[in-house]
C-alpha cells in the first residue's frame, strides 16, 4: 500500500509482527514524509520511544 504522501500526516497501526514493543495495534501514529521510503514500500512513523523509525508501510492505514 502506496500512502499519499505529504496529505497523510497520521495513520493507524494495523499490525506489528516482528515489531511487538515498538508498535501498538489500533495506535495512531504521525507520518514523517520520506519520499525513499516510500520507493521501498516503508513508512517513517513517530513511535513508542518518541524516535522516527522506518516500518512496512502495510502495517499501517491512513486517516
């Protein structure tokens, strides 16, 4: 799933396999646009720590 970027300022997790103390399902996250992320099929979200970090960008929906 391709986000439109830089409309999507915050997204819901919808899944955090292999990130389970990093992200919370049903949390929502702000986006920090990363237009080679996005080439890569990745999101940089703000998350638990207050860090921006990259994760699938499937793990995540817009709002």
């Amino acid at each position: 799933m391709q986000l439109p970027y830089p409309e999507t300022k915050f997204v819901i997790c919808i899944n955090n396999k292999n990130y389970p103390n990093s992200l919370e399902i049903s949390k929502i996250y702000q986006v920090i646009p990363d237009t080679t992320a996005i080439k890569y099929q990745m999101i940089r979200v703000i998350e638990e720590s207050n860090e921006d970090y990259l994760y699938p960008s499937n793990y995540f929906i817009p709002i």
